[in-house]
C-alpha cells in the first residue's frame, strides 16, 4: 500500500510508493561530459576579465582582485534575474500588482579547478565556499531593500546549470519567497501550540529512530525528510537552535563543510554523479531572532522530469521511500 | 527593467524578465520518436491494459476490452495510489501519514496511435471532454475522495512516460492538494472583501486591455496570465462563471473542444511541437460539512491551465516558489494570437 505522508512544517501531503520502491540503478542518470575548462570557461583562471568586477575573493597574499591567485570568488551573474540599482516602486495594475525587479544576483566560483566539484574539494576549500556565503550574506542584508537572501546551487544540465565550472549562486530578494513563508508560518503554528522548535524535534526524533539518518558530526545531522518530495531528498541542519544561516561560527563552518562535502559524495557514489540542486532555507532579513525557525540545507537529486500533477496540486509523488534513500546513502562507499 | 509580478490568486511572485526576452525559436526543441511495437493504448491491444473502467464505444454491441471504442478509461498501469482500502490517517512521532488510496485513472484519447492532441479532430477532442466529466461524476459517489485532477503530461520533459499514444490522466486524492487549495482561499479572500469572482475580473480586464488575450469564443476565452510562470502558459477559462468543470453541458463542451484544439495547435505551430502539461483546476467535492465551502459557488471559477516546459526549472524556483519566466506573457499573447493553427 503507497502512504501518503505530511510534511510536519508546511502541510504538504507526499504520495510515497512504498512497495515498489525505486532504487538507485531504476534511474536514469544523464552521464557529465565535460567541455573542458580554459579559454571558453570564464570562471578559470587567466579570463577574469571575462567576468563582471569581482565582488569578494579568497586570494593568496599579493595578488590583485581580478587576475589570477584567488581560490574562492565572487562577481555579479552576467545575466542577473533581477537588477541591483533602482527603487521596488510597488504599483497596482487594475486587479495586478507589479514592483521592478531589484534585486542582487552573485556567483560564487568555488575553485580555479575547472574539473572538480564541490564534493571532489578538499575540506578546508568547501570552508573557505561557507564562509563566502556568510560574507556575502551579511553584507547584503544591509541593504534595505532587501527582505531575503537565498543561496543554491544547480549541479549538471538538468538541475538548470548552464556553465559546468563549479559555482553556487546568491539571489537577494525585495520580497520572501512564497516556500519560505509557508514553512516560517507552518513553523510558527508549531511553536504556538507546543512551544518548541519543529525543526529542534525532528532533529532529535530521527537521531532516535535512526532509519532516516544519513550521517552526523559534532554540530551537524544529514537526513532524509519523512515526507521527501523527491527521491534521495537529503537534509543537512545545525544540531543547535539557530534561524539565521549568516550567524554560523568557526566550529560550526568547519563541521558544516565536512558534512556538506561527505553528503554531497554520498549521493555522487549512490547515484552516479546525478545533476541536484541545493539550497539553504534561512530566516528572512529581520531584526529578530526567531525560537520558532531553524536554518538548514535542502538537497534534491534531479532523477526524473517533475509532471502535470505535481505542478497542477502541489502534490508530490516520490518513488523511493526515505528509510531506503537513507540506507543507500549510508551504506555509499566514500 | 525586469519586474515582479503578483499572482491574485494565490500570492505568488514571479519574475519576469523583459530585457531577456526569449522569443520561440530561443528554445530548443526536444522532439520524441514514436514508441516502436507494440503499444498497449491501440485498438487491437486491450487486453494489455487493466480491465476497462468506462468508455466511448462505436454504436452496436461490444463486449468489454475489445475493439470498437472512440475513447477508453483504464486505471494506470503503475498507479501512484490505490483504489482498495481506508485511509487509517495516524501520527508518528511527531509526523503526521495516512494510506495512499486513491484512484489513477488512464484516458485513452483515440484508438489510433498518434501522439499529441493537437493532431485530433474537435469531435474526437469533444469526446475526450465528455469521459473526463463522466469519471469525475462516477468518483464523486466515493465518499472518501476530495478532489479529481484531470492532466496531461505531453513529452519526454514533462514527464510523459515511454508510452506516446495520446492520453491523458486523473487521480482522485483523498485530501485536497495544497496548490488548489491556495487557489481556493485566495479566491474567497477576493470575494469576501469584493464580493466578486476574481476569475470573472480577471477576464474582463483581460478582454478590455487585449494584452495578454489569446482567443475569445464562443463563451470561453483563451489568455496568458500576468504572472504566467512559464514562457508561454495559457489559460482557458469560462466566461459564464462556473466553479465546477463537471457542471458543463452540450454545447459549451463543444465550443471547449475547439477552443483547446486551437491553442493546443497555435502552441505546437509556434514553438515546433514543445512538451508540455495542461491540469483542470476546479472545485473540490463539496461534502456537506457546516461553513466550509460556503462561498464557493460565488468564489472559485473552473480553468484549464497549460503550461509549455521550455525551460528546466532550477534549484531557485524549487527553494522559493519564485519562478523566472524569461518570455513576458504579452509578448507570448501576442505570438500564438498571430499564428496559424491550420498552417
């Protein structure tokens, strides 16, 4: 019999074929080719000028912003989704609303090495991409204008990227996306009624029960959520209370980018080098600090083309239990 | 300068940005061969499905799973959900299940092996209507579902399967899905502060400004939404308001068949046969129960939405809920109003 489960945070009912269950080897993987990096590739070395100025980088002591020498680097998307200069004008048209498209659109070059990716990094490069994120966080959440900074990365053709260089991309937005609020309302509900942290009690239920648990360090825990919406949907998430992502420390980077990089490899070697995405669900820019939300890591593998009735009710269907996703990541050989 | 555009109904954002503009031709064309051998949705082959649930049969007589039908109902191969069973809702932990029941339903569009529904005749398309609304009847007589969404998924990259005989599909869920249940409460927030259908505001302004309108025909209109999320999405509406698509009667079913014939083939003639989904928004099945649904009647307005897939959604658009259209919706308006359907 398929179960129908209910994401606890934001109400969403998950349609999991139990009996069935897809396994790694049932999906198809598109294979990376690479094109190979060098002259074409504008994240290499030696064609930073192919890049808008450089925003932030990690560099080796002497070297000038915008020539070789850095290890982690950050520029303005050429081709931003929103625009950094101007006012949000917010403006009504007959029953529309409409506002202009500010907003700011950064790439985060994770390393010179055109061939690696991010699971392929050594720990202290995947810290040194952490505390790019961080950085550039902060110093976006200055700027008024701005009500949500969201950080993600699209690995491989399928999950959207459109250059193979290893990066991850920053969208600062004027408004907090519709996902967000539900899971920060959905959070809320919990909190009003029990007066804890909903995240705070799945963390400690699934180090109990075990069978979603992917991996744990000192401040970590990966797991597979009770209702994934796609299969091997994998979570990371700060053992310690905590709902801004930008208020991360030293212990907490250097825990965070080993068991980003292991989870990241676990998923690699379970399921040949499948595109994901990933992105990091964080409090909005506000003042305070909420008792009610808790930052953390979403991964989602790109194993299918997501259908008609998916986007028609909002309704996932996901063919592989989580307690198997876990265990496969688990058992991955790394 | 991009914009942010807000959905009335149910609040989302969307970005759309004009600068970028990609017209048609920007697109890549993902064109799927034709299933080699045997195929179980052709005439001749019924005994490679599950047993027939309803169907369009030629006029005589004709023994179930055989030969002689127009259009055929079969529950899918590879149910998603099960028809068997109670939906002994229980807690764990702190999470919260209940049993996958449900139907999944198969609707066979036409006993010839052909691929799209733009390459079938309004009569044919006409028919594919009528079984939709005979199966969301007969399903509303069990009490245990909440809501039937009718789809298509058309294309390898819109999540069709292997299988390329035209057809669509239906699963009855035993809750109603959250996107439509959004849709539903925006609506009625609209009408309890206005007390009108904001469908029925949307196309009148729709059809004063022209922008963004595609078709407007016999008593249906045919417009790309002001937040579409997807480069050309269209949406087919009822200019008589009518919250429930099973409601529809003779005529109207007609004019139905042929307003989406023609949108289906101006999408095909336009974008060189793009995949695609379309899914029936209407209202739920409205179990008597005190206050609930009390409005719809007035609130909610039935629609088809399609939604071409052009572009891969990423890694943004699944952690926000915030999509990136790169094609603005009067621009897409104004493509498929210009194109020729019968070229």
């Amino acid at each position: 019999m398929p179960e129908l489960r209910k994401d606890t945070i934001n109400g969403r009912w998950v349609i999991i074929a139990v009996e069935e269950g897809r396994h790694p080897a049932d999906f198809d993987v598109e294979p990376h080719v690479s094109k190979g990096g060098g002259d074409k590739c504008p994240f290499c070395y030696g064609n930073e000028d192919k890049t808008p100025t450089e925003i932030y980088a990690h560099r080796v002591g002497g070297t000038k912003p915008n020539t070789p020498g850095w290890s982690t680097r950050v520029v303005p998307n050429k081709f931003p989704a929103l625009r950094i200069e101007g006012e949000l004008n917010r403006m009504g048209v007959g029953l529309y609303d409409v506002m202009n498209g500010i907003g700011a659109h950064e790439v985060i070059i994770e390393t010179p090495d055109h061939e690696k990716s991010l699971a392929d990094l050594s720990d202290s490069d995947v810290e040194k991409v952490i505390w790019a994120y961080r950085d550039r966080s902060i110093d976006l959440r200055g700027d008024k204008r701005f009500k949500y900074i969201l950080i993600f990365r699209n690995y491989g053709e399928s999950a959207g990227a459109s250059l193979e260089h290893p990066h991850s991309q920053l969208i600062a937005l004027p408004a907090v996306p519709i996902i967000v609020n539900e899971e920060l309302k959905g959070s809320e509900n919990y909190f009003e009624y029990r007066e804890r942290c909903v995240f705070c009690d799945m963390i400690s239920q699934e180090l109990q029960e075990t069978e979603r648990l992917v991996t744990e360090n000192r401040g970590f825990v990966s797991f597979t959520p009770f209702a994934s919406r796609f299969p091997f949907e994998t979570w990371i998430i700060p053992k310690e209370h905590c709902a801004d992502f930008s208020h991360i420390n030293k212990d907490q980077v250097i825990d965070l980018a080993r068991i980003l990089r292991e989870v990241l490899l676990r998923i690699k070697n379970t399921l040949r080098d499948t595109s994901y995405n990933f992105i990091i669900h964080t409090s909005p820019v506000e003042e305070r600090e909420r008792d009610d939300y808790h930052w953390h890591i979403e991964i989602m593998p790109i194993l299918f083309h997501v259908a008609g009735f998916e986007w028609g009710s909002g309704f996932y269907i996901n063919p592989t239990t989580p307690e198997d996703a876990a265990r496969c990541l688990r058992e991955a050989k790394i | 300068m991009p914009e942010l555009r807000k959905d009335p109904v149910v609040g989302r954002w969307v970005i759309i940005s004009t600068e970028r503009a990609k017209r048609p031709n920007d697109f890549s064309k993902n064109s799927e061969p034709l299933m080699e051998g045997q195929c179980p949705f052709c005439e001749g082959n019924e005994g490679m499905t599950p047993h027939e649930i309803y169907t369009i049969s030629n006029p005589g007589v004709r023994k179930p799973d055989t030969r002689g039908w127009q259009v055929r109902v079969v529950p899918s191969i590879h149910p998603v959900l099960r028809i068997e069973g109670d939906l002994g809702r229980k807690g764990s932990g702190m999470y919260d299940m209940m049993n996958g029941v449900g139907a999944h339903e198969v609707i066979i569009e036409t006993p010839k092996h052909m691929s799209g529904i733009a390459d079938l005749d309004e009569s044919q398309i006409n028919k594919v209507i009528f079984a939709y609304i005979e199966r969301i009847n007969d399903l509303r007589k069990d009490r245990r579902f909440k809501y039937v969404l009718v789809f298509k998924n058309y294309g390898a990259l819109a999540g069709a399967s292997s299988i390329r005989h035209s057809h669509s599909q239906l699963i009855a869920t035993p809750v109603n899905p959250k996107l439509v249940k959004e849709e539903l409460l925006g609506a009625r927030r609209y009408f309890d502060y206005k007390e009108r259908c904001i469908f029925c505001d949307l196309i009148k302004q729709e059809i004063d400004s022209q922008d963004r309108l595609v078709m407007d025909l016999d008593g249906f209109v045919a417009v790309t939404p002001f937040a579409s999320r997807f480069p050309f999405e269209v949406w087919i509406l009822p200019k008589d308001h009518s919250c429930d698509f099973s409601n529809i009667k003779k005529p109207q079913i007609e004019y139905l068949a042929k307003v989406l014939r023609t949108i289906m083939r101006k999408l095909k003639r336009a974008l060189g046969d793009p995949p695609y989904n379309y899914v029936i928004h209407t209202a739920p099945f409205r179990i008597p129960k005190a206050g609930y649904w009390r409005t719809i009647e007035q609130d909610y307005h039935w629609h088809i939405e399609i939604m071409p897939r052009l572009t891969k959604v990423a890694g943004f658009e699944w952690g926000t809920g915030f999509h990136i259209n790169p094609t603005p919706p009067e621009d897409a308006a104004r493509y498929l109003r210009e194109v020729n359907e019968n070229a």
